[in-house]
C-alpha cells in the first residue's frame, strides 16, 4: 500500500508553496465544528488562505468570513456541490464566487431537495439489518436538519457502538454496495459547473482519488469537466496517496488544470488529515489560489 504523503504545513517560501486549505467543512453541513471555530482552527494550524466548502448550501460563509476577517485569515468563498456523472457520485468545488449570486443559490436548493428522502431510505435499508432508530440518531448529529447526510448517520453508528469509527462505518455500511448506501440524483455536471461560474467562481474536480471509475472514466470526467468551463483539479487531498498525488499532478498537466489542495476537514480526530496540514502541490503545477491570493 502506498503511504500518504507527509504531513504538514505547505512551505510559504512562493505561492505555490502558500498553505492553503481550500476544502473543509462546517456544522453547516456535515462537518463538527460551527463555522468561527473552524476558522478560528485554522488559524492555530497556520492556514494562509482558506476556503469553507460545505456540501451544498452557502450557509455558514458570512459568519466564516466575518471570523477571518477578524483573525486575520485570507479567506474565499467555497461550496462543494455534489455530481451525478455517468452513473456515479462526483463532488465539485466552486471558490471565488459572489456569495449573493441568486442562481448558485437556487442551484445548490434543487440540489439539497432530495437529502431527506435518501437519509430516510439509508434508515430503512440500515433498520433490515437490525439497526434501528438511525434517522433519529442522525439527525441529532445533523447541525442542518436538511443536510442530514451520510457522515451524521455514521457518527450514530459510532456512538452506537456498531462501529469504532467513521471509516469503518463507511466500509461497512454505506459505501456503495453496502447495506446502508442508497444512490441519490444530483446535479448534472454542466450544471454545476455552470451555476459556479455565472456566479464569477471557478470550479475544481474534488479528491479524484476517491471515485473508483478506473481510467477511463476518469479521463472522460476530466474531458466533460473542461468542456464545462471547470479549470482545476483537488492534487492533494487527506484521502489521496503519495502515488494518488502523482497520478492527478500528471492529470493537471495533461489537462492543463490549475492544481488545488485541501484537508478535507470535517471534525477533529475525524480526518485523515488537520487543517492546513495536507501536502505541499509538485512545485511545476500552478496552483488555483494564484486567483484570489
């Protein structure tokens, strides 16, 4: 098995190098920490920018960006919208956008839509196997009772003992082919694309390393996405390996990607990676951030 690669805060010698952390989340959709306090998080792990990219909603962005201002953070606006293409769930960043922009937001609400039909779909497939009360229990874990999601049903299994921990619960239980996965309708690709960039964003392909498509699939993913407008793509990422950072540094450069990097935090002991402490980009790609720092 390949090892992850290093830990640690990004050199901040050029921008390429900057640390910045432009993927986390917030109590404002799955993640464990309200938005100051993970701003505030950020700025004890030394983040030199930083995006909030919860799933699909904008709401936790104003008060993350007033608690930047206020520490200091360079900050930019983000969201992570979540994908269906070809049949599989892809997740898109969008960064740089007008936060008051009125189709981004009607986009990300159509989106939003179907979360509690699924989350009580996952209950009842979870309840035939003799868990039960899994609705409730993730709603008590959902800081946004309509973005109730995967990761809070999966902190109540924890806390219920069904498992030692998020990971295992997705492995177990709701990755896809599990008893508790149920496929949802997402967003078009195009779609996302094009609600990010009418808002003046830019949009960013994230963790590639975690869709299991094969080559292929990922080649025509990247081919639509750039025929969409996207422009970057997630090099390094907590769920990516040392080789995963060299197989999508290649993909950037054969597609003329602008890099991207992010922890993809979501609560403390919970990720692989903390804030700010993923690995520095291959020094000869250009980093997305060169936008906004």
């Amino acid at each position: 098995m390949s090892r992850r690669p290093p830990s640690g805060p990004a050199r901040s010698g050029d921008s390429r190098a900057r640390n910045a952390d432009l993927h986390c989340h917030s109590t404002a959709s799955d993640g464990g920490l309200e938005p100051a306090a993970l701003v505030q998080r950020a700025a004890e792990q030394g983040v030199e920018l930083l995006a909030l990219t919860d799933h699909d909603v904008l709401a936790g962005v104003a008060a993350a960006r007033d608690a930047a201002t206020r520490l200091g953070v360079p900050f930019v606006t983000g969201v992570e919208i979540s994908v269906t293409y070809a049949g599989r769930t892809v997740h898109v960043v969008g960064l740089g956008f007008r936060l008051d922009d009125e189709d981004l937001a009607k986009g990300l609400e159509s989106v939003r839509g179907g979360r509690l039909g699924r989350a009580r779909a996952i209950a009842g497939e979870l309840a035939a196997v003799g868990i039960e009360g899994a609705y409730e229990g993730a709603l008590r874990h959902a800081g946004n009772p309509q973005l109730v999601s995967r990761t809070h049903f999966a902190r109540y299994l924890v806390e219920s003992g069904v498992a030692p921990d998020v990971p295992r619960v997705f492995e177990r239980y709701l990755a896809e082919g599990k008893p508790g996965y149920v496929p949802q309708r997402w967003a078009g690709l195009p779609q996302a694309v094009g609600w990010i960039r009418a808002a003046g964003g830019v949009a960013v392909i994230a963790h590639p390393g975690r869709y299991r498509g094969g080559d292929t699939w990922l080649w025509s993913l990247c081919s639509d996405f750039r025929a969409a407008g996207g422009i970057a793509i997630e090099v390094v990422s907590s769920s990516h390996t040392a080789d995963d950072v060299e197989r999508f540094a290649q993909v950037a450069r054969e597609f003329g990607f602008e890099a991207s990097r992010g922890s993809d935090f979501h609560a403390p002991g919970e990720t692989h990676a903390e804030l700010g402490r993923a690995a520095p980009l291959p020094r000869d790609l250009v980093p997305v951030w060169h936008r906004f720092a």
